[in-house]
C-alpha cells in the first residue's frame, strides 16, 4: 500500500512537469514541483545523514547540449546573422534548462527513495514509463470530466493562459479542456508522444490486462481534444508493435484483438455518455468533425485537402540562396509575432539559423536520443521511431529544443533510469 502511495505521489509530480500549468502564488506546476521534491531531498538527506549528492552524467550532457545551443543562438544574433540582437530564441531554452533543473531534482528525489542495491536500470525504465502513463492518464481523465461537465472546464481554465482560454471558445467547448500551460499543437505533440510511451509501458508490462487497453484508449481519445496532430502517435504505435513483434500469426490476432477492444470501448464510452448527458453531444460532434476533417472534406469534395493542410504547406517556401545557407538571425517580426508570419519548424530554423544552423540543431537532437538510446536499455527500435516521430512533428512546428512540453519527457526519460542506476552504485 505504501508504495502504491508513494507512485501515484510521484505520477503527480510527473503531471506537475510534464504539463506546467498555471498555480497562483508559484508562477506554475514546475516550480511547485521543484520546491515539493527540495523538500523532500532536504527531509531525506537529514534522515540519512548523507553529506553531498552526486548526479549521473546524462544530467551533465543533457546541459552542455543546451549551453552549447546557447551560446550558439547569441553568435548568431550578433555576429553571423548580421548583427540582429534577436534574442527571443532563448526564451524557450531558459524554460527547458528550468524543466531540466526541476526533472533532476525529482531524479534525486527517486534516487533517494530507491536506494537498493538490487535496483536494475530496467526497473528506471519502468518506473518512468509507469509514471508518464498515469500522468497522461490522469489529463485524460480531466479532460473528457471538462468536456461533459461544465463546472469542471471552469475550474479546469483557471490553470491555463488567457490567451488559450479565448481561443478555446472559438472551437465550440470541445478543445482546449486539459490543465496545462500550452494547448493546442505544444499538447497534441506531447500527446502524439505520450501515446506511444503507453503503448510500449503496457507492451512490456507483465500483467497486461483489459484495464491497461482500457485506460490507453481513454489516452487516445481525449488526445483527439488537442489536435489531429496526436493521431501521429496511433501511427507510431502501429510501427512499433509491427516492427517489435514482427507480426507473428498469433501476434497478429493479439493486435486484431487489442484494437478491437479500443474501438469497442471508445465507441461505447462515446455512446453512454451521450445518452447520460445529451447536452454535451453537440460538443462530441464537434470535437469528431474537427478530428476527422479530411473524411468529410473528401466526401464533399473528393479531396483529403483541408484548411490546416494548405496553411502548412504555405508555411514553407524558398527563402533565397543566402538566407537558405545562413539564415537572416530574426526569429521575431517587429509586431512580436513569428519571423515571416511561419509557424513550420524547419522554416523557422532556416530562417534563424540557415541550413548550417538547422543540421547543428538535429545534431545535438540526435546527441539527445543518443542518450535516451543507452537510458532505455538500448531499445534500438523504440528510440529510432521517437526521434523520427519527434522529426516529423518538427515539420509543423517548432519542437526540436525547442517545445517544452516535448523537451520534458525526454528529460525524464533519460535522467531518470541513469540517476537510479548511478545512485545504486554509490
């Protein structure tokens, strides 16, 4: 019972991280959590008299990745890109440097409270997937409660911007509805990722169960509420479970079995809770046609192009051989909106950094997932098809050291393991 506690204290925390919400009087979620597991380490560091703590090395290299960014950025706002003093590039690195400072302190905190000696780095891997899954199923389960109760998405706005709080109304109640600082693609791309975390911690834990399938369809369905840029992590989830299993005979059945268990579910808890409350039933519709636009633009018009798609692909565009090689170093137009009105991810590289910035900026991505690659055991697979999926999300937006609420999981990935592990060598 003790350590059923102390793992949903620690999901919770990971929910605090993972999705820095608004909290009056700490700024947010992060900060709350960095002062929570202080206090923690400081209690346990007087009951052990222990003098000093000492950090894995993943904590080391993960920050010299970012200094090295850092002082990359300032190079090019005042030098190679003609001098410009655009600095807002580093707003979101001192955001992620933050996340990481708050993801190492709640390693420490485990470490502490895990100091066996026949710890393996196995069980890190599954401690962290275990808590990513209940993390995300525990935004699951506010979101859909925002959706069909009204009461809640009132208390549910309280913790999120203003400026997302406005932009929610326009999509009719059925968007916008988790308790996190950023909605909309920033929570759609943690979910696209978060689905595929699930999906590989109920694949490799030894009692699956019905229970588990049931909560990860809950994951997927309430990811619908963020964008349709989280139906990417069903797609990756489908790669890895063909590629894991290589589609044996009776894992074939098994994934025709699974699959049909979660449409089953969802379909039913899409009924039952339309005919408990009908009044949320214009949100549904809404929420599906959103969701599956390119079904019922090819019905109407016989074409999958819908409005988003052919924003996207006006999002890049040819820039000119100089700009293309060296970037023009503005990342902010005058008015404070995206240089040259872009929200792509490579174009907005290209135009900062130029193509010599934008490999350096995959090259310490692939240093990141280099590490993740040694944290999870060396799962070869599961880390080739993250860093692909983290790839293409960076098409639409910017997320490669870039998006917080991306960047966060694969500090938690990675430190945590590698802390564990290094702590039960000590």
């Amino acid at each position: 019972m003790k350590d059923r506690i102390n793992t949903y204290i620690n999901a919770i925390l990971v929910f605090f991280i993972v999705f820095s919400f608004r909290v009056p009087l700490f700024y947010n979620s992060v900060v709350l959590s960095l002062l929570i597991t202080s206090g923690l380490i400081f209690f346990n560091l007087v009951i052990t008299s222990r003098a000093k703590i000492e950090l894995c090395s993943e904590v080391r290299y993960l920050a010299l990745i970012y200094v090295i960014f850092t002082l990359f950025i300032s190079l090019i706002s005042i030098g190679f890109g003609g001098a410009t003093f655009d600095y807002t590039r580093l707003d979101s690195v001192v955001s992620n440097i933050f996340s990481l400072i708050a993801v190492t302190s709640f390693a420490i905190h485990l470490s502490l409270s895990h100091r066996t000696k026949d710890f393996i780095q196995t069980d890190g891997v599954n401690l962290i997937f275990q808590l990513l899954f209940f993390a995300f199923l525990l935004q699951s389960i506010i979101i859909l409660l925002a959706l069909g109760v009204p009461a809640v998405k009132s208390i549910v706005q309280n913790f999120q911007s203003p400026t997302d709080m406005l932009r929610t109304e326009s999509y009719g109640g059925a968007r916008g509805l988790a308790m996190a600082s950023a909605q909309f693609f920033p929570l759609s791309a943690s979910f696209a990722i978060g689905q595929f975390i699930a999906f590989k911690y109920i694949l490799d834990s030894h009692k699956q169960s019905t229970f588990h399938w049931i909560c990860f369809g809950l994951i997927v369905f309430s990811s619908f509420t963020s964008g349709r840029t989280a139906l990417l992590g069903l797609l990756f989830c489908a790669l890895y479970f063909v590629v894991r299993t290589r589609l044996s005979i009776s894992n074939i059945f098994k994934f025709i079995i699974t699959s049909t268990l979660i449409v089953s579910f969802t379909l039913f808890f899409i009924v039952l809770i339309k005919s408990i409350k009908p009044d949320i039933s214009d949100n549904i519709d809404v929420l599906f046609k959103f969701v599956f636009e390119f079904y019922y633009a090819y019905e109407n018009t016989g074409s999958f192009n819908i409005e988003s798609t052919d924003i996207l692909q006006r999002m890049y565009w040819w820039p000119g051989l100089e700009t293309f090689l060296f970037g023009d170093g503005m990342y902010r137009d005058i008015n404070g909106g995206t240089y040259m009105s872009t929200d792509g991810g490579y174009m907005r590289n290209v135009l900062y950094f130029g193509l010599f910035g934008t490999c350096i900026v995959i090259f310490l991505s692939t240093m990141q997932f280099k590490l993740l690659y040694r944290s999870v055991s060396c799962d070869g697979v599961f880390t080739t098809l993250l860093l692909s999926l983290f790839l293409l999300l960076h098409y639409k937006g910017e997320v490669l050291l870039h998006l917080v609420s991306t960047q966060v999981l694969i500090f938690l990935i990675v430190i945590i393991p590698s802390q564990l592990n290094y702590n039960k060598r000590l």
